[in-house]
C-alpha cells in the first residue's frame, strides 16, 4: 500500500459526490421508473461499464460453480436486495432521510461481524458508537411510530434500514471468502443480478407511460453508469492502491452530500430531528472505527 496521493482524494471526492448524489438520482428516475426497473437498468448499465473494464484488462470471468455461487450471493445480498429496497423506501421518504438512515450500514456490519468474524468484536467505545446510531436513528423515525397517516413512510424508512442489513450481510460473507479479483467478482455480481431482475422489470415496467419524463433516463444514465459502473472501478482502484481504510471517510461524507442535495436540489423538507439524528449517527459511525493502537495490535491494516 502506498500513501494517498491527490490522485486518490480526488477519487475518494468523485466517490463521495456520485454515491452522495445517488440517493437524489434515484428520487428523479423513480418519477418514470417502477422501482424493480430501475435498480435493473442500473445494474445492467453498471456491469457494461465493468465489463469495458475487464475488456481493458484481458480479464474473463471465472465459470466454476463455486465461483458462481459466491457471485450470486453477493450479487443478491449487496445489489439486487438493498438497492431493490432503497428505491422502493424514496417512493415514500425524501432521498435526502434515506442517505442519512443509510448512514447506519457500517454500525449494521459491526454488529452482524461481532458475531460471525473473529476479528470485530465489541469494545465499550464501539457499543457506545452503536447505541448513538440506534438513538439517532428512532430520533429520525421517532414520530412515524404513532402517526397512522404515517404508515407507508414508516414502510419505507423500515425497508432503508433493511438495506443496510443486506449491505452488511454482503460485508461480512465477502469478509469470509477466500481473497478474489475485486473487479471480476464485480462484474459478475452486477450481471447476475441484471439477470435476476429482467423478468420482474419487463413485469412491472410495462404499466408505465413510455416516453415520458427525460430527467428520469438521464437521472438512469448518470446512476448507472457514473455512480454504479465507473464509480465501482474507482472503488476498487482506490482500495487496491491505498487500502480500505482511506475509504472510512465516506461514511460520514456520502450521507450528508445525500442530505443536502435532498434539501438543496431536490427541495425536501428538513426539520431540526433530522439534523440531530445526522449528528448522532455520524458521531457513532466515527466511535466504531478502529483506532490505530486496536489495529496494531491485532495486526489489521494500519492504513486506518
């Protein structure tokens, strides 16, 4: 691994700026878009872009039943399910609430590998991040409990959390595998799952009006394409060469890029429990970090 250098912030800044931007981009094409449809164009428009890429890089993907199988795994666990479930929750919620609720996916993971890998376990600082998330987030849901009028956005807000749960079940599994080329294994996951979903879109799409709204193929396209496929490779440029710790930033940026271009782009509305639940959330996502001294010490990456 070699240190950061202005060519990988400036990857980390196009990372932030296109996952932070999804969250409004889905809101845009779901005016057009059934749900279903949608994370299927995203998914096919993102495995051609990696599929360029293995073009460029002379790389096939591998047909082994094994290998197969962990693609499909991933490939339902950390794209068609969570992505499935975030489109379907910002037919009801403000994108910009989604991102802040998805803030809760690394606190989700720590909590899901304490159990299931041996090296992330809970400390009294980790439980104290994962008990600021949780308050920030029924702060966030907080009036949705009681409001009966409320009912499809609490739905909503409930299938965002369950996303992270995928998104974490995705973490761990791929924490548990033996080590694979990260671009191969991805373009194989975005395609499995584009291939899952054609049948459920060719479905549900066909009682949309075709033709109607541009914006929402353009909010596709740039979904797709910018912050699926190519933001995918940069990812995994970015790991490759740097290591996944450089990355713990994003956790605390993509969710407020979200927030603010629901308020800002979008004009969603935003009250002072949002603001508060973002601070809390936040602030737990930065408590269950791994401090340099746990990470010499169990002999982890030191790039944290």
């Amino acid at each position: 691994m070699v240190s950061p250098t202005p060519r990988h912030w400036a990857l980390l800044l196009y990372l932030v700026v296109f996952w932070g931007f999804a969250f409004g981009l889905i809101a845009v094409a779901l005016e057009y878009f059934h749900p279903v449809a949608l994370v299927w164009g995203r998914l096919t428009l993102g495995a051609v872009v990696m599929w360029c890429v293995l073009g460029l890089r002379k790389q096939a993907l591998p047909t082994d039943v094994t290998s197969l199988m962990r693609m499909l795994i991933l490939a339902v666990t950390g794209n068609v399910l969570p992505f499935v479930l975030i489109a379907w929750s910002e037919q009801y919620v403000a994108s910009g609430e989604v991102g802040l609720l998805m803030a809760l996916m690394p606190i989700t993971t720590l909590v899901m590998g304490h159990y299931l890998l041996t090296h992330e376990k809970f400390t009294r600082t980790r439980l104290l991040g994962v008990v600021l998330g949780l308050i920030g987030v029924f702060l966030l849901m907080g009036e949705e409990w009681w409001l009966s009028d409320s009912e499809m956005k609490l739905w909503g807000q409930l299938a965002a959390l369950l996303a992270t749960v995928c998104y974490a079940a995705n973490g761990v599994y791929a924490k548990r595998i033996p080590s694979v080329d990260p671009v191969t294994i991805s373009a194989g996951s975005l395609t499995l799952g584009s291939l899952i979903l054609l049948g459920p879109m060719l479905w549900f799409q066909q009682w949309r009006d075709p033709g109607s709204a541009p914006e929402a193929w353009l909010a596709l396209l740039v979904l797709g394409t910018l912050a699926t496929g190519v933001a995918t490779w940069v990812y995994f440029i970015v790991v490759d060469e740097v290591g996944p710790g450089f990355l713990s930033t994003i956790n605390y940026l993509i969710p407020a890029v979200a927030f603010v271009v629901g308020i800002g782009v979008l004009s969603e509305p935003a009250t002072w429990p949002q603001f508060v639940a973002l601070f809390l959330i936040l602030g737990g996502v930065w408590l269950i970090q791994p401090r340099p001294s746990a990470v010499r010490k169990h002999g982890m990456l030191t790039s944290e």
